[in-house]
C-alpha cells in the first residue's frame, strides 16, 4: 500500500501575475523550485491565503532570481496578482518510508520571493 504525503511546500510567496490567456500552469522562478525539490512539470496544489481558493494544476520553470510566481490560464481567475498563495507537492510511498520521510519546507521572504 501507498500514501501520499506532503513532498515540499514554498510557504507564503507573492503571486507577481497572472495570465488568463495561456494554456494553464503556474510559473515558478527555478531558484525557488531547486530550493523546494519542485521540478518543471510536476503536479502541485496551490492555496490562496487571500480567498480559499485551492487548485491543482503543473509547474513551468520560471527565469533564476526573479521571484517570478505567475498562475496561468484558468488559474488566474482564482488567483490575482498580489495574493499570497502556499504551493504544495506530493509523494506517493510506501507507509514504512512516509515514517521516516522528511519534507522540503522553504519560507521565502514575501515582499521578494527570494530566499532568506
């Protein structure tokens, strides 16, 4: 049997755009998704402090050093430029390795996006 389990978090970062006319995803700044163990493609839940609003949808590797954080078609009816959103990945395992498992957590700084 597997479970999922929370794999890693960016906790509070500024969403800096969003594009209603795309095909969907979130674009991540790379330095973040490295920091994070995210990688381009990957499915992520995405939580908006400022409304409730949660989605899932898949990552797109941002420029390094931008702090770029912009939801992606559909998305970006959920999600506005300014909210603070908690970006979620997960892990499917087995229930011994979940026990020992330990996530990725990172805090960027808000205002930035960048790490501290």
């Amino acid at each position: 049997m597997t479970i999922e389990v929370l794999k890693s978090k960016i906790h509070r970062v500024t969403v800096t755009g969003a594009e209603l006319d795309y095909i969907g995803s979130i674009t991540i700044d790379r330095t973040l998704m490295d920091a994070a163990n995210i990688v381009a493609g990957e499915k992520v839940q995405v939580v908006n402090v400022n409304n409730g609003e949660r989605l899932e949808t898949y990552v797109i590797e941002g420029a390094k050093n931008t702090g770029e954080i912009t939801l992606n078609g559909p998305a970006a009816r959920k999600v506005q430029k300014g909210d603070i959103i908690i970006i979620i990945s997960y892990a499917s395992m087995n229930v011994d390795a979940a026990k020992a498992f330990r996530p990725t957590l990172i805090f960027p700084d808000t205002a930035t996006n960048t790490l501290v």
